[in-house]
C-alpha cells in the first residue's frame, strides 16, 4: 500500500515540477482551445506534461496539484520546500508530497481546508475552491463590489461569494454562455492553465516583457531583442515556442521585425513569443539611474580600545560629595532597586562579578565585605605589567643583603631559601601631592616554606630603604591581604600581592591607578557609606587596562575566558572599542558563544561615549550573547548629583546610538549613566561623580545580580543566560526617544522580575538576519537616505524541535505580510515585510519582531533604522531653516543629503535669552564636531553660533541640536531656537545613468487612472538573463529583488506608470 502511495505521489509531481520534454509540443494539444495557455506556461516551466508525451487536458486538477501551482506562481516554492520539514497542520498532510505547499497555504490565508484540520488533498479541485484560492492569494477586498448575476448564485457557498465577484469583475474567470457558473464543477488541467495565466496577468507578470525581435541567428541559438530602446541578446530555449495573431508559427518564419510579448524560462532563454500585432497592457515608462555612492555607510572613527574622558562640561557640578549615598539612593530608584529588594529580599549574595577593566583599591572601606561578613573582593588577576616588578636573586651575609652600597637587614625574614630575590617599584605614576618621599620602594621576595617556591613579599611602605619593620604579603587570593603606603593628609595608595611564580622572577602588585574599575565596582557592590546596587554580591577584578586608559584585544578576551572559568555568573566590561579587526571579532563571537553554552556567564558592556549620533556605539555592541548598554538620567540623577531641574528622563548627550556594524540593536538597554561612586583612596577622596556609558555598564551587571539572587532562591533558577533576557524583555521605554538610541528601554527590575516569573525560560535556537543597503545580511534593517518598500528577513531555527512563531511590527509602518510562520527545527523561512509609507524626513526606528509567547523577551528582534534627509538643493528654496523648542537636557536630529555638486555649507543655530542650544555636526564620515553654545551664558547673550565647511563631504550629513541641561540656572525650562542649513551649489544636481548591472522589464496589465493595479518589475542579470537578485530603489524606496521580480501595488494617477529605478 504504501509504495502505491508514494507512486501516486510521483505522478501527480510531474504534472508540476518535473522538467521540460525536449518535444515542441504535447501530443493531445495540438488542436485544443487552450494550446497558447498550455505551451506558455509548460515553456515557462511552470506546468508539466507526461512521459509520454501527453498533456491530458480533461483530466481533473486534485486541490494539492492546485495549491501547488499557486504557490508557485507566487514565488514561493522555496518556503514550501521548508515546510516539508515541519510539523503540518492538516491531518491528512503528514505523509503527502505536497505537505509543506498545503501548511504554506494555510500559513497565507490561503486556504484552510474543511475546518476539521484536513486538506482533502487528492479531492478534485472545483471551481469556487480554485477562485477562491486564487483571490485569497492577491490579498484582495472585494466587499463592495456589486454581486456576480450569476443564474445559480444560490449554488455558490457563502465563503466563495466574494472571491468569486472579484475574479469576475477582473477577469480571471466567467461564467458559461448560459448564464450559469457551476460552482461545484471539477476544473480540468487545460482550465487550470488558462485560470493561472490569468492569476498571473492580473498581477503583471502574464509576459516578461515587450519588445521589437530584431535579428535571428539560428546556427548560434540566439536572438537580439530590442527593449526600451535597448539592444539585448538572448539564447535560445530549445523547446521554444512562437505564436502570431493565435496561430502557432516557427520563429524563423516570422517576418522581422516583429513586435511581441516575450518570455524566459528559468535559464534565462527566450522560451515563448507571442505576437498580437499591438501593445494591448498598460503604458509603462522605465528611468534607469544609479545610486550616489555618498549614500553608504561609513566606518566611525576611534583607537582599538579606548575609554573615553569625561564629557561633562555644562558648568559647575554641585557637589555630592558630603552626602555621596544620595547618588546611588536616586540611579538605584530609576531601576526600581528598592521595591525590588523588599519584595524579594535579594542582595546580590551568592553572586560573583567580574569586573574587566583597570583594578580596584583592594583597601577601600566600602569594597571589603558582604553582610554575612565574606570578603568583598574575591581575588585579583593582573593581565597588565603595570604593576609588575622584575626581581634579580641575591644571597645574604650575616643576615643582611647588599645591592649597590646598601645594606638591607633580613636577620628577621623567614626564608627557607638562602637567596633572596629583590627589585623596586617605580612609583612616579602617584600624583605629586600624594607627598611620597621616594620613588622607588624596595621588594624583596622570600620562600616562606620550600626553599624552591617564592610565596611571600616584602614592600618598603615607609620608604627608609628597610623592610624588617614590613609585614610579609602572599598572594591575595589566598587570605585576602593587602597593604598601604600612606600619603599626605588621608591618602593611602592600597595594593596587594597579584602574582608571584614560584621561581621569583618577578612580582605583580595590584592597585588601581586609573580609577575607573573602582568605581565601576563601587556601583555594583559596594557595601559601606554608600550602598551598589547589588551590595552583597562578590567581586573578581581583572586588570586589562593601565592608568593610560588602553588595553588590546586579546586581554580582553582572556579576561572573558578567565571569569567565566573562575565563576563570574556576570561580567561587566566598561571599555570603548570603535574599531576592530573583523577577526577580532570573529575571534570574539566564538569565545562568547563558548562562554554562553559552557557557564551562562552574562557580559554587559558599554555601549561607547561617542554620540550623540547614530552608528556610534562600540564595535563589539552587534555580538550576540552580550548585552549592551548606553546611559541616561533621571530628573532626580539629575538634581541629586547636578543640581540642575531637568523635568523628563533624557539620554546623556554622549550616549553612543546604534545601529552596530551589522544593523543590530546596540545599545540593547539604557541605564542610569552617572553616579557618585567609590574612587582610589591615594587621590585623596574615597568618592568621586563620574558619567558615561561605563557607569551604565555597572548599573545593568549590578541589577542582574540581583535577579540571580532572587531568580536562583525564590524560582529555582540559577541561569544567567534566562537572567539576561528577562532584564531584556522588563526594560521599560523612555517616551519621545527611538529604538536604535535606547533599545529595548531602561532597566526596570520589576518588570524584569515579572518577566521571570511569568515564562518559562528556554534556551534560544532562533536568529534573524536582514539585507541592508551597504552592510548586507545581518541582524537588522539600516537604511540611510531610502525608505523601504518590501523587504523580507530570514529566520533561522537550529534546535531540533520545530517553532511557531508569532511576527509583528512595533511600528504601524511595519507590516508582515503573514503573522504566523513555522520554522522547522534546523530549517530556515523568509518573512516578507510590507513597510508603510514614511512622508516627513527624519529617523525612524522601532522593532520587526518574531516570538513564543511562553518565552521571555522576543525570540527575535530586528531593529529597524531608516533615515530619511531632508534634500538640499532639490527644492526651488535652497536653504532650510526650523525653529523649536526643547526641554532641557533633550535634543532633535535631522539629517541634511549634500549632493556632490556642494561648495560650501554652513550651519547656524540661534537662539536667545529664551535658551541654551548647541550642535553636533556628523559628517558622512562619522567627524562630530561640537559647537560652541547660543543663547544665554555666564557672562552675555550669544545670539547665534556657526559652523561652516569647505567643500563638504558628499552623503549624509547628521546634525543633532541639544538643549543645555543647566536651563534651571538661568530661570528657563526649555530652549528656543532656529536652525538654520546654507548651502552653495554649483549647478544642476543631475542623477547618473545606471551601470549595465540588470535588464529591467515589466508589462503591466490595462488600468485606469485612480485604480490599484499589481506591476511587476523582472531584473535580469545583463550579461547572461538569469533571474536577479539584490536591492534596488524604486521610486525612491527600497525592495528586494526575489527570484528575479518585484511586485508592486500602485495606483496609478495617469495614463503612463513612471518608475525610476536605481542600484
């Protein structure tokens, strides 16, 4: 029975997808009403015959022949092909051979079969099935169309009423000569053949294009066609089949020229001819221009690593400094902090993170112990040399050691060795008022126990050239024991015992010469005057970085790997990187996506100091498994740590935005990015305010503590990863701001929290990619100077179990074209996305999404970015001018495209005693320049401020204008303002011919102004007319070329179609 079924099987498939007989026509066709239909589309290979030689068109079309034509025809036979694979919805599907072209179906809307979860596949197709297929499959309303006057309308079931009126009124189908439709009529496969070419007309794709047949040239096998005033040669398809006025010809018998419809077949040959005499499809005029290479994406400029300087300079800071706690009290409030931690009394205990980044003063009051009395800093790992001392051996005399004339009493050292080993450490990096009498302190190394292993260090603290009055130091790791050289007043230079190898070579001493790692770890966990946000969770420094602020790569990838080896659940990398090596990165994927699957370590990075314009986050931000973080404040940050009275949330005006390098979401969330937090004691202040996207780093790794604290005591769950998303997914979106600049939202701990509660976490198999203008495939959409049309994005599963998953848009002006897909476990499905229309220049920015609603945070989430310039020179005013008014602390971008032709350019901001305005000027190339302020100051008005360029860069030119958040010390709460853009051009802007790349073709059908209408534009490859692939513009918006055809939905508002289409 079963070899009867797939044998079955194999004959319905050849009446679709085998390929084409070497015959010139079917045996039982030659004198059929519906020859021309039949030979076209079987030429096209888009119908079939049999072996032998036969087309057999009487015979009946079963409903899974027929959905399978349609799909086809649709385009999409690749994604059924995918949904073989998967887990069908009908129950008579299972075994079926056209399976996935049934779920597909269903997926589309096309069909649903009885209601009762089954397809009746090998059932005869009628005719109301097949109408209404065909009409659900255009996407068509038909609601108020007046009703077919049909004699046996009543026969016609309820659900075929209206597809049915629709295929009339646009002539995909009739009625017989009586009057009648026969609704329940089986359809043979020659009606079959006509009702699909007329499925195909009505979406503009019946013929590939219309042209002159100028030459013929046998011996050769091939044709010169004259299209749109252009010469093309074209092989000939050796079944190919010519028609004159009806009547079936040799095309060496036509009469050159000959005027016709031509069509291809998937090789790219001339396959069909068809002559009427006429053009009889719609009026059709087709602009070739080419893109201006301006219109790319430039890399941003910046060293390997770097972390970036303060970039405060509003004016005084109100000091914090008698009450520090209050700054933390108030960024631990934005996240929720402390509703969270009454309701789950978690502390961040049990937790270990790891701070990559410059140290920490091991002696700080704040950083010592958790509340159960375990020491705060678990141990020290040193990657730099910055404290590394080399040491040279020397024996000792009569307990004492000499180097040079000096004389060193170690009659009281325990050494079960009899050589000592000693060197000094260059002290000079302590500022001058630290008051240190010498700059280079004697280390002396001993063997304590085994005369062959070097355990314990002696450091001359009270610089006298003696260390008998020192207390021995091991190794901090193991009983956490550190040592201070005192300075002037209450300075104190801490630092402990790093590294010691067994053979004395050399020591490694461990402080914090830069500072920034103790902060970062005060504002994680610290425990004292002020409180982090996570106070009990432990912490494991790991020194990439010297007190110049740089480091390299691979140090920060060995740090990665050491924490996770160590048991860090978190680590927390507050650096810059804004250029790196494409291995690099790699190198760094892999290591991240090993880190993820061996440990669940959670990496939170920031997102840079850059901005504020887009693109300018970190160049790791688009990895995956890590989430990047960018920096804003609160009104009360704000008050608490300024003293300024700012009324709304703002993002810090150095917050780099995203999109990263592949169009992804970077920064993923924003949290608070400035703190009054512990500083090194040897600077003379054990509290220091800092800003930037590296305090905001801190704050996310600090809250993701916390939810392991209470995830792994009150739910039982202790994965990092699962942590990780639910911070994701409870973010909480700042009003008035886009996707690309804060991601998902501002961590919110509570909403986190319910997050967690909510859904089961799952290990996610599922990853996005999109084609963007510039970048190629990645994981979301990036456009600079196009609006889309119709894109689509992939969806790829790798686990084994197979997902349905739910699509959508955040935005209304992002429209999946389905809302439910399947992706079969190992498989792969292409979504297609319609997006709106987007009329005011400007940025757009919000999330295509895919997800299980039993999961946290969206499976996958796709960023989508577009900007849209306002075009300078095009308009009969060449100059722009806006004026506004922002609150404080808030700014506005726009976006300027300067044409290649431009001059100069100059940017002017005015504004008055009624604000307090600046610009960020980005070049194409990513060069800010920041002005200086308009409007009120210290000391006068400035009523304007410009800035203006010499032969300006060609591109896309972004100018962010921001409003001072110190409005409140001048009486004001928001600023007002005038922008105003002066170009100078020289000529006409001109667009320039397209390059040869594609043959553009299309014979739209008949329309009538006013009246929406399908076209579909074919992109041949030039040189050997094979179906095309790639973007392009059309009219101005962007759309994928798929499988060699964009189709559009116009309505058109005069007699011709006018497309320009650009590459």
């Amino acid at each position: 029975m079963r070899k009867n079924t797939y044998l079955a099987g194999l004959l319905i498939i050849i009446f679709i997808t085998c390929n084409p007989l070497a015959a010139q026509a079917f045996s039982d066709t030659r004198q059929h009403w519906a020859r021309p239909q039949i030979d076209h589309l079987y030429n096209r290979e888009m119908i079939s015959g049999y072996s032998d030689g036969s087309y057999r068109p009487n015979a009946y079309v079963n409903r899974a022949e027929f959905i399978t034509l349609i799909i086809n025809a649709l385009n999409k036979s690749a994604e059924a092909k995918q949904l073989l694979k998967g887990e069908p919805h009908f129950r008579d599907a299972r075994n079926h051979w056209a399976r996935g072209y049934m779920e597909l179906a269903y997926e589309l809307n096309i069909a649903h079969g009885d209601g009762l979860s089954y397809f009746n596949p090998a059932a005869p197709v009628s005719r109301e099935e097949a109408v209404t297929m065909i009409v659900n499959s255009l996407k068509v309303s038909a609601e108020e169309l007046p009703p077919a006057d049909f004699l046996d309308r009543s026969e016609i079931s309820f659900w075929a009423l209206k597809p049915i009126d629709y295929a009339v009124s646009e002539g995909i189908i009739s009625g017989y000569p009586d009057n009648s439709f026969k609704p329940r009529q089986n359809l043979t496969r020659a009606e079959v053949a006509v009702l699909i070419e007329q499925f195909l007309a009505i979406q503009g794709q019946k013929y590939h294009f219309y042209g002159t047949l100028e030459e013929i040239d046998l011996p050769l096998k091939r044709v010169i066609i004259r299209i749109n005033g252009r010469s093309e040669i074209f092989e000939l398809a050796s079944n190919l089949v010519g028609y004159k006025e009806g009547q079936k010809v040799p095309i060496s018998q036509l009469d050159l020229p000959v005027n016709a419809y031509f069509s291809l077949n998937t090789e790219g040959k001339l396959a069909y001819l068809f002559s009427t005499g006429k053009y009889d499809g719609g009026q059709v005029n087709l602009h070739q221009v080419s893109l201006p290479d301006s219109d790319k994406l430039a890399p941003i400029d910046g060293n390997i690593v770097k972390l970036t300087e303060n970039e405060i300079s509003e004016g005084v800071r109100v000091s914090t400094l008698n009450r520090p706690e209050r700054s933390l009290q108030a960024t631990c409030a934005a996240m929720q902090v402390f509703e969270f931690t009454a309701l789950t009394e978690a502390s961040g205990r049990g937790q270990l993170v790891a701070i990559i980044d410059s140290g920490i003063d091991p002696g700080h009051p704040d950083l010592q112990q958790t509340a159960e009395g375990y020491r705060k800093i678990v141990d020290f790992i040193d990657l730099t040399d910055e404290g590394k001392v080399n040491l040279t051996a020397v024996k000792a005399q009569d307990g004492y050691i000499s180097i040079g004339d000096k004389k060193i009493d170690v009659s009281k050292i325990n050494n079960a060795s009899d050589v000592y080993k000693y060197g000094y450490l260059n002290s000079t990096f302590l500022p001058g008022e630290f008051g240190l009498k010498e700059d280079n302190l004697l280390v002396i190394a001993t063997a304590g126990k085994l005369w062959s292993t070097y355990d314990t260090v002696y450091l001359d603290t009270n610089c006298d050239g003696q260390i008998s009055d020192q207390n021995p130091l091991q190794v901090f790791g193991r009983d956490g024991q550190t040592m201070a050289i005192k300075g002037e007043g209450n300075r104190s230079f801490n630092l402990l015992l790093a590294e010691l190898p067994a053979s004395g070579d050399y020591v490694k001493l461990g402080f914090d010469m830069l500072g920034h790692g103790t902060e970062v770890s005060g504002i994680v966990a610290a425990r004292g005057t002020i409180q982090g946000v996570a106070p009990d969770a432990q912490l494991l420094p790991i020194k990439v970085m010297d007190r110049s602020g740089t480091t390299s790569f691979k140090k920060i990838e060995s740090a990665i790997s050491l924490a996770a080896d160590r048991g860090a659940r978190v680590a927390v990398v507050s650096l810059g990187q804004y250029q790196v090596q494409t291995s690099e990165l790699q190198s760094l994927a892999k290591l991240l996506t090993n880190v993820q699957k061996v440990s669940g370590m959670l990496v939170c990075i920031a997102a840079g100091n850059n901005g504020p314009g887009l693109g300018t986050v970190t160049g790791i931000s688009s990895l995956n498994n890590i989430i990047s973080v960018g920096a804003y404040a609160t009104p009360e940050m704000w008050y608490s740590d300024y003293g300024w009275q700012v009324e709304e949330p703002t993002l810090w005006y150095f917050n780099s935005s995203g999109p990263a390098a592949d169009g992804s979401t970077a920064p993923m969330v924003v949290a608070p990015g400035n703190a009054v937090s512990t500083y090194p004691l040897w600077s003379g202040q054990s509290y220091r305010l800092d800003e930037g996207t590296s305090m905001a780093a801190p704050h996310a790794a600090g809250a993701a503590a916390l939810l392991l604290d209470a995830a792994s005591r009150k739910l039982y769950i202790s994965n990092s990863q699962a942590v990780g998303r639910a911070l994701l997914a409870g973010a909480k979106p700042l009003p008035g701001l886009q996707a690309v600049e804060q991601g998902f939202g501002t961590v919110n701990l509570i909403r986190s929290w319910n997050e967690l509660q909510g859904k089961k976490y799952q290990e996610t198999s599922l990853t996005g990619i999109q084609y963007s203008p510039s970048l190629g495939y990645g994981g979301g959409f990036y456009s600079r100077g196009l609006a889309p049309g119709e894109l689509t994005f992939k969806i790829a599963n790798n686990g084994n179990e197979n997902e349905q998953l739910s699509i959508g848009g955040l935005a209304d002006w992002v429209k999946p074209k389905q809302y439910s897909i399947q992706v079969p476990a190992h498989g792969e499905r292409k979504v297609d996305i319609r997006y709106g229309e987007l009329l005011e220049p400007g940025l757009y920015s919000t999330f295509l999404l895919a997800d299980k609603y039993t999961t946290p945070e969206w499976d996958v989430a796709m960023l989508q970015t577009i900007i849209l310039p306002i075009e300078l020179g095009k308009s009969g005013d060449k100059n722009f001018e806006e004026s506004g008014e922002l609150a404080a602390g808030h700014y506005k971008r726009y976006f300027f495209r300067v044409p290649e032709n431009m001059t100069s350019i100059s940017f002017k901001l005015l504004s008055s005693d009624k604000g307090r305005v600046r610009m960020h000027i980005i070049s194409p190339q990513g060069k800010q320049q920041v002005s200086q302020y308009a409007g009120v100051g210290d000391t006068q008005v400035i009523a304007s401020v410009n800035v203006p360029y010499n032969q300006p860069a060609a591109g896309i030119w972004e100018v962010v204008v921001y409003s001072s958040a110190t409005l409140s010390d001048y009486n004001l709460k928001t600023s007002q303002y005038t922008l105003q853009v002066i170009p100078d051009i020289t000529g006409k802007i001109v667009n320039m011919p397209s390059d040869n790349k594609y043959l553009v073709t299309a014979v739209p059908p008949e329309f009538k102004p006013g009246e929406k209408i399908y076209v579909t534009l074919y992109f041949w490859y030039s040189s050997n007319k094979m179906p095309a692939a790639g973007l392009v513009s059309i009219n101005n918006r962007l759309y994928e070329i798929q499988n060699g055809m964009v189709k559009l939905e116009v309505e058109p508002e005069q007699e011709q179609l006018n497309f320009t289409v650009a590459w």
